[in-house]
C-alpha cells in the first residue's frame, strides 16, 4: 500500500506546472535580456547583433543580469531540398552560428525564433512538420533560448503543437529555454509549466500607456490588468510573460517608462529589453539597471505580485519577497495627483506578514523612508509609480 502511495505521490508531483522538465536549472529566476523585434522588427541582421552584444557588456546590461541575446522573427527565408532551414544570407552572411558563437564570447547566451505554425508572423518558414530538425539545428548553432510563436498554426492544438517542440528540444540535447508565445488564447498558464520555462499571457505589448490597436495589440497598463489572477501559476522555472518590455522606445515619457518597469519586476515578469540600447539614453539606462528594482524581479522566491488596491486610477499591489520581506507599489493610472496614505497593518495583514516592523525603502529614490509603524503618507503624480521595499 505504501508503495503504491509512493508511485501516486509522483505521478502527481510530476504533474503539476513547473516539475516536470528534463533540464534542470533553468530560468529559476525570470529571464533577462534583449529581443529584437520592439525596435528592429524583421529588420535584423548580423551586424546589429554583433554591436547590440558589445553594447550588453558595454552599458553593463550583462552584469546586470540581461544575460539572454534574442533574434525575433526576420532571419530565415526558406528550406533546402533536405529540409534544413536556410538562413537568410544577405543579413546573416557568416550564418547564425558564427553569430551564437560572437554572443556567447561576450558572456552571453544566444537566442532565435520560430513558430509553431507553417509559417512565422512575416510569412517565413515556420517549424510544423520540422520540429525535430529544426531543433537539432539550434542545438548544433548553439542556441540557449527559443521563442515560439503562434502565427499560421491554423486548426492546430495548442498544448500539442508546444509540447511536440518540446519533445524535439529533449531530444536534441541542448538544454534550451523555451518562450511559448501563444498569446493567452488557450490560457498556457494552465497547461504549459511543464512544458516552457515561460508563457505569453496576452497579445503583442505596445509603446504606449493604455492603447489598443485594431489587430489587438494592449498598451502595458491594460496588459497589466490581465495578469491579476495569474499568480497562482508562475514560480521557479515557470513564468507568467506579460509581454517584452518597450522602455526606450519613444511612445512613453520617463516616468511611464519608469512605472512600466517598476510592475514588470513587481509581477516577476521575464525582462527582455526591446530598445536599441546602442543609443540608449542615460534616462532610460537608469531605469534599466537600477538593481533595486531588478532585485524585486529576479527574488528567489519568485512570487507574482497581486493587486490589492484598485480604485479605478489608483492601485497598490504586493509581492512577498524571501527572507520574509515585501514589495509595495503604489500606481497612479489616472491624470491627476493622488494623495497616497498606507494603513500599513492593513497591508500587512493581507500579504500575510501583519505583526513585524519593517524599514521602508524607495527603491528610485535608493534611500529609507520611514518604518511600518508609522503613517506613510505620499502624493503619487499622474502616471507614476512609487516602488517600496519593506526591510527587517
């Protein structure tokens, strides 16, 4: 009886999002790095890669912890007589290995893109029926990170059509993290933590506050909204993926972009920067190497922050950090100045830490500013975040 307890018991351990991959020690915490496609869209090639990689040691984005280089869709063109994908050799004309192999002697890890459909978002070869090839390739390119898209997939199954990439990736032995970008049509928060390291929760991000554009695509305050919820299934090698980040794109000003961030590391959001970091400003490179706030993200505990407070224009939310401590913001969605005072043993109570004294510490202004045993009263300025540690 004992035994056949013991076989349950695993069976069911096995089961549950997050326990069941082959590699190990993967994407424990969200990953970090740098995507193409928010600024370059399909317009990619060799040479930028190659500069964007200096430019991750150079700014210290690596150090820092953006350690993934990631190719969105662009970089194919067809398939040979065999079958192999052909690299678009006009933009990549070393090939994509000697690309990988330029990423990784800078320190970093290399990334490519494909789509579980026919064809990709632009019309190019997707991996349906070449999964396995197409994995034994990435595997020989060195690739370390896939991100799979959704485009052309027609009457496919979602959880099928992921899993069967994951499979192909197993078998070719490289261990790979694996972006599913499905978009949350088919809600993957329910069926992919044993099969990608993370999943898209919504459609495409776009550089702006709360716009909606006519395909679908959600400005990243509404994109946002879509995550509370969500907590329940994002952890330690399984992630909620609200999307890329757009900080440094041009659609937002310095306080938008700073408010963006500052829910991207509440959440526990994968951070994959999308701005051409070669022309970084220092405002922006502020915003994306500031460690306090990369600290929030990328906390072992790995829990999603949840939404406690939401007045319309005005919301507070939580996170539970290890070691016992917390994370507050406090976000002003609205277009007037709200005059924020924190009942803190409210706060306290509901993230399940009512009875301690914490430091408070402003993780933009690197400084503490008061305890929990006093009034913490503050005006939060139309489109703003304020992001604070709760310290022992």
């Amino acid at each position: 009886m004992k035994k056949k307890l013991m076989v349950f018991f695993i069976i069911v351990l096995f089961t549950v999002p997050g326990f069941s991959q082959k590699f190990k020690n993967l994407a424990l915490t969200p990953p970090m790095g740098w995507n193409s496609w928010n600024c370059f869209g399909p317009d990619i090639n060799e040479k930028k890669v190659m500069e964007i990689a200096d430019y991750m040691v150079k700014t210290g984005m690596r150090d820092a912890g953006y350690i993934y280089l990631v190719i969105d869709d662009g970089w194919q063109e067809g398939r040979d007589a065999n079958g192999n994908i052909i690299v678009n050799k006009k933009k990549f004309p070393h090939g994509i290995k000697k690309v990988a192999d330029y990423v990784h002697s800078r320190g970093l890890k290399f990334g490519i893109y494909s789509d579980a459909g026919r064809k990709t978002c632009q019309g190019l070869p997707g991996s349906r029926g070449y999964e396995f090839q197409d994995a034994r390739t990435y595997a020989r390119w060195g690739v370390d990170y896939l991100k799979y898209d959704w485009c052309y997939h027609g009457k496919q199954n979602s959880e099928a059509s992921y899993k069967l990439m994951r499979d192909a990736l197993y078998k070719a032995g490289r261990p790979i993290v694996f972006s599913i970008c499905e978009w949350g049509t088919t809600k993957p928060w329910k069926w992919a933590g044993g099969i990608g390291h993370l999943w898209r929760t919504t459609e495409d991000i776009q550089d702006c506050w709360d716009c909606v554009n006519e395909w679908g695509g959600l400005g990243w305050t509404l994109i946002l909204d879509k995550q509370v919820g969500l907590e329940l299934y994002s952890g330690p090698g399984h992630w909620n993926d609200p999307d890329m980040l757009e900080v440094g794109n041009g659609g937002m000003t310095i306080e938008e972009y700073r408010a963006h961030f500052s829910m991207w590391c509440m959440l526990s959001a994968p951070l994959m920067a999308g701005n051409d970091i070669r022309k970084m400003t220092p405002e922006i490179k502020e915003i994306l190497l500031n460690r306090e706030a990369i600290a929030l993200d990328q906390d072992p505990l790995g829990k999603q922050a949840i939404r406690l407070v939401d007045t319309g224009d005005y919301e507070i939310w939580g996170k539970e950090l290890s070691k016992g401590e917390l994370a507050v913001a406090l976000l002003n969605r609205g277009d007037i100045p709200v005059r924020a005072k924190i009942n803190w043993k409210w706060i306290l109570k509901k993230l399940k830490r009512d009875g301690h004294i914490y430091k408070i510490r402003d993780i933009w202004l690197h400084k503490f500013v008061g305890k929990t045993n006093r009034v913490f009263e503050k005006k939060v300025k139309p489109h703003k975040v304020i992001v604070l540690r709760l310290m022992k």
